[in-house]
C-alpha cells in the first residue's frame, strides 16, 4: 500500500486524482500488497443501475491469512489485540499475532467440528471480550459468514437477525459486564431461540460465571471443545467476492437489512484507509471505543488494523465507568497514539469537569477520530483543547455500515482540519450532491444529497436475501449512484459537511434507530391506535426520540404516567433501551398527506421547537390537528 500513501495535502492531491483517472490501476496497485492464493482476472466489474457490483473478479484469497497469518514472521510477538477489562481492577490481557493465530485456528477447529462450513451463517450474539474477535476471525478462517448482533439488542429482535439469514449456530456467553451492570445474554438467547428454528447449536463462552441453564442436546460450553482443540486450521480458499458478513443495519420502513459484505474488495479498502486516515505506524496502539457489534467495530477494530499488522485495544467497558475518567485512565495505561470513538460520548464527557482528563498523561496521542454522526462545535473544540491538547488532528469521519469504510475524512496531518466538516473524499471516494430534480449540483458552497457516482471496494454488495430492496434503497433515487440518504453541503474549497439523514432513520447516541419499527413495537400496546416517532436535538445523545401517539377510544381514561412506562416497557423489549422515547405526546391525529403518508417533516418541526416556518403544507389532509398538536406539544 506504500505507493498510496498520503503525508501531504499535496501528496493527496495527486493521489486523489490519480485514484479517479484510473481507479482499476489505482486499486490493484493497492491489492499487490496482500497475500492472495490466485491474483484477480479483472480488477472491477459493474452496473450501478442495477446495483452490481463485483472487485477483483476470480481473485483468491483468505482475509485472516492477511490480517494474522503473514504477519508472524515479523511480528509474532507484537501484540495485536489489547483486552481491556470493564473492571479496571482485572488485568488487562495482551495478545500477540501468535497468540491470536492459535486462538482462531482451534475456534475454527471448533467451529467445523460442530458441522460449520463454508458458506454457513454464525450469528455472534457477545460482549466485547476476546472471543468476540477469535469468533469473527474463525469463521473468516472456515468461510463462515458471521452475523455479529449487538449486544444490547433485545430478544425479539435478536430472533428477527437470526431469522433474517437462517443461522446455523448462535455464539454467546453466560452474560456481560457494562459499567456497574451484568447483562443475561444467554436468556436473551433462549428467549430468541424460540422463535428460530434454523439454530441447532449453541456454544457458550464463559464470562460472568452465572448460574445459566443449558439445554442438552443444543448448548455446549465452549470451554471443553476449545481446550482439546487443535493450534492449526488450513484457511479455506475463498472467492474474492465470497460473502465475508452479514451486519444489520435499521432502515426507514420494515425489517432490518442484512448488508452483506464480501472479501477482497473489503479488505484492502478498510486496510488502506485504516493506515492513512490514521497515519498508523508500526509502534503505535491504536484504539476504537466502538462496539464490534458496529460496522466501526468490525472495520477499525478488526479488519484494518490487524491487516497492518497493528495493535488494536478491544475495550469491554463504558466512558462513566468506574468514573468519567475511565477513557483517559485507559489511554495513559497503554499509551494510545490513536484514539477514535463517537460525538455522544465526547459531549457526555464533556459535560463533567475537566479534571477528569487532566487527571492522566494523555500526551502519547497523535490522532483524535469521530464517527457515527455530525460532531458539533462545542464538542469539536472541547475534544480538540482538552484530550489532543490542540495539537492532535481530529479525523471526522463520515461513512456508513453500507459502505464498509471510510469515506469522507480529513487525512491525518495531511488534510487541513475544519471544525464539524468530514473534509474531503478519500482515495477512490467519488461523492456528488444532488438536486431535487436528480441533476448533479456542480461546483462549491452547495447544499444537496449526498450520493456517491463510482463504484468503490468495499461497498455492500446486497442486502442478504432482498437484492431489490438493495437496488431501489440505494440505487433507485439517483439511477446509476449510489445514494447515502445523508444531505451535506459542500463549502468553497470543497470540503463536504454531512448535515444529517434524509429519511426516516435517527441517529440516537451514535446508533442508527428506524423510526418505523419503534412505531411498530409501540402499535402493540392495546391502548395505541397509531404512532409516530421523530428525532429531535439533544444535548449528550445528538438526537432523542419524540412519540406523538394516538390512543384508541376504550372509553375508559388510562393513566397517563402508566401508560408511558408501559409504553417504553414495549420498546425495550422489542427494541432495546437505547431507543426509548424522551418525550411523549398524545395527541388526537397525525398530520397526513392525501396519499395517507404521515408528514414527518412537520413533527420534526415541532419536536423540534421550530414551528414558525413549517414549509409546504398543501398537501395536508388535516391542516387542523397541526395546530392542535403544536399547542400540547412536551
Ligand atoms: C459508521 C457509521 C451511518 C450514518 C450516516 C450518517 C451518520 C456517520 C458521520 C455521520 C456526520 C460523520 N455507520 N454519520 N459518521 N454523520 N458525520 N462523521 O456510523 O451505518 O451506523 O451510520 O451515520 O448519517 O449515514 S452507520
């Protein structure tokens, strides 16, 4: 990837150029690097129209060959994986490229004795411990496409995700640890595994030593066929554009998609911007705060730092854990040169004092990340002043789990930083903005939606098992571009601001929330008639969640406090906590187009607070319930 490589805005420049004028030159250059057991025939085949999409066509490779495998000879001693414990009092783990390639050849071992092949889907259902990464890595190893869920989702919706894809085995432990709470995630699983009938096994890692019922014949603990397992697993040959995962991902109507990703294009576009956006060096360590349950998790925590060859910290904790210095207590311990995490977590910390942070000697960083959602500001120049010290370049990077990696990003200490701006396209990244008449808007100091024009390595391919719903998602509303959903403005030099979605998807806490299925949980409660849910601005999480709800006519009068507990009681359950409303309103009607489409555009106004100009309202059906609910508005 050397020959790629940006150290300037200069060197950028021309690489960014380069990379446009010929991208199948300027990808296979980059491709080089990696082992593979066949070279590509061709470097990319496509028709956007139609949403395919194929890279390295007839390439043959093994992913974990890349990310552990070739590094052993040089590196088997570093360490690859950092395990930082929630509890600061337990040892923190190192685990070295030799260690991780025993691990996840006996996972591996493990997962084909128990009938796994290639092909197979393995749904992850575990905290942030270390078999979390052996888990991914060995089905990456045995041609197991791995699902990993969040481990925050509830039980409903863990079995739609298992449903979805028809997983073989489920992967999880006898619970969690997070911040001061143990979480029961072998009963989430039981309690999934009702309604999934593809699943014929479970295995069961230990973590927090509960007392967990096991169902013979179904669950096994992992323990006792990891032990006797073998240290070597011939990594399986797999086509360049073999599905590598299935991640899920909300969307504004229906269930959730499976975006599938596959091999090679996927990695050699995570390992390239992982080494640049972050100017990663052989010495650094280098850590994400995400989840792996995340697209951020598997890209940046996994896949392109252990295709470098980098150390990479998996932390298994929370920000306020112990205290809100948990952060920097963790980077001054390792020495973190790198350190990436969301906007809501900044502005949590950010809200308590700054001891805290001056508390630790933060002075190893050299690069600070944000993802997931437009940082602010005030967040920007708290993160910049207090934790970088003024002298940490902040990589706002703007991506999504439908594009792999990342996409629009200053390059550290080669792209100009500018507060709330993701700045400019990475290599290979072609964005356009465009009108409401599908006309490309030219030129700068433009506002518009943001779509992408050419094809890029690690794109999704599909949503797993719907290739339509991919196509008229993401390719329908511009033919022939892909369409991100975000709108963002583009200022006078050309660096790009994501300005927010355009549908109905809210970004609560960094995590992507569809509005449609919250209303869908809501719509169960039998005193609900109908509902509708929108994001409004908050402080600490950048969006929470507003409820305007119709109650049926019962004739009896409910308790108005009862019936919101119970109501976000139903959304827990069917959703998680994360997506609990702020704020309920009830209200007697939702304003509505002729065609019968609720007007969001309205209740995001409200939400809100912003009604003195509420935009075209021709179309409303029912003018009146607008002032109605403006006026009871919470
Ligand atoms: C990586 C991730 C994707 C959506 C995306 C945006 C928003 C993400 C930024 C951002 C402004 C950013 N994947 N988003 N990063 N908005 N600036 N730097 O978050 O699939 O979970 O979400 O997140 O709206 O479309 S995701």
């Amino acid at each position: 990837m050397g020959v790629y490589e940006v150290k300037s805005l200069e060197q950028y420049f021309k690489v960014y150029k380069r990379s446009v004028r010929e991208p199948r030159k300027f990808w296979s250059k980059i491709a080089e690097d990696f082992v593979w057991y066949k070279k590509w025939d061709k470097v990319l085949e496509y028709r956007l129209e139609e949403a395919e999409v194929k890279w390295f066509v007839n390439g043959k490779l093994n992913i974990t060959k890349n990310c552990i495998d070739r590094h052993l000879a040089k590196r088997g001693d570093k360490t690859a994986i950092i395990f930082e414990p929630n509890d600061p009092d337990e040892e923190a783990e190192h685990i070295t490229y030799n260690d991780l390639y025993n691990r996840v050849c006996k996972m591996a071992n493990v997962l084909r004795d128990q009938g796994i092949r290639k092909g197979d889907r393995v749904c992850i259902y575990l905290p942030m411990i270390p078999e979390l990464a052996v888990t991914v890595l060995a089905c990456a190893r045995i041609g197991a496409i791995h699902s990993v869920v969040f481990a925050g989702f509830s039980e409903s919706a863990l079995a739609a995700r298992i449903q979805d894809c028809e997983c073989k085995m489920v992967v999880t432990s006898d619970g969690g640890f997070r911040g001061n709470k143990t979480i029961d995630l072998k009963g989430i699983v039981d309690g999934a595994l009702e309604t999934c009938p593809s699943i014929d096994k479970v295995l069961v890692v230990k973590r927090t030593n509960a007392d967990i019922p096991m169902k013979e014949g179904r669950d096994e603990w992992l323990a006792p066929l990891y032990e006797k397992a073998s240290t070597e697993s011939i990594a399986e040959v797999m086509d360049a554009e073999d599905p590598l995962f299935i991640l899920y991902t909300s969307g504004s109507t229906g269930k959730p998609k499976g975006m599938l990703h596959t091999t090679a294009g996927y990695m050699i576009y995570t390992a390239y911007t992982f080494k640049n956006v972050f100017q990663y060096e052989e010495k650094d360590v280098y850590w994400c705060t995400a989840d792996i349950g995340w697209i951020t998790g598997h890209s940046y925590i996994l896949y392109g730092p252990l295709a470098n060859g980098a150390t990479t910290v998996m932390f298994e904790g929370v920000p306020s854990y112990p205290d809100f210095g948990r952060f920097w207590e963790v980077v001054d311990k390792h020495k973190v040169t790198q350190f990436y995490t969301a906007p809501t977590a900044i502005r949590a910390l950010a809200k308590e004092s700054t001891d805290w942070v001056t508390k630790y000697d933060l002075s190893s960083l050299k690069v600070l990340g944000s993802v997931g959602e437009p940082i602010n500001e005030e967040a920007w120049h708290w993160y910049n002043d207090h934790v970088g010290n003024k002298k940490c370049p902040i990589v706002d990077t703007w991506w999504q789990t439908e594009t792999g990696g990342l996409m629009i990003s200053p390059i550290a200490y080669a792209t100009p930083t500018k507060p709330t701006y993701a700045t400019l396209p990475l290599p290979g990244v072609q964005p356009v903005l465009m009108d409401e008449k599908r006309n490309e808007i030219e030129g700068n100091q433009v506002v518009g939606s943001l779509c992408i024009k050419f094809p890029w390595p690690s794109m999704a391919r599909t949503i797993w098992g719907d290739h339509r719903r991919y196509k008229e998602t993401y390719f329908s509303a511009f033919p022939g571009k892909y369409f991100t959903g975000d709108g963002a403005l583009r200022d006078e030099v050309g660096y790009y601001r994501i300005t927010g979605r355009v549908d109905d998807v809210v970004i609560v806490s960094g995590h992507n929330l569809g509005t449609a299925p919250i209303e869908d949980a809501i719509n169960e409660h039998p005193a609900v008639a109908e509902s509708a849910i929108v994001g409004f601005p908050h402080d600490i999480k950048g969006n929470a969640l507003y409820g305007f709800i119709i109650l049926k006519e019962t004739g009896e009068t409910r308790n108005r406090e009862n019936l919101t507990r119970e109501i976000n009681q139903y959304i827990s359950e069917h959703i998680g906590p994360i997506a609990k409303l702020d704020k309920i309103q009830f209200v007697s009607g939702l304003p509505k187009t002729r065609s019968g489409k609720i007007m969001r555009r309205i209740l995001r106004k409200i939400a809100s607070k912003d009604t003195a100009n509420l935009g075209d309202t021709s179309t409303l059906l029912n003018p009146e319930v607008v002032e109605d609910i403006i006026e009871n508005a919470v």
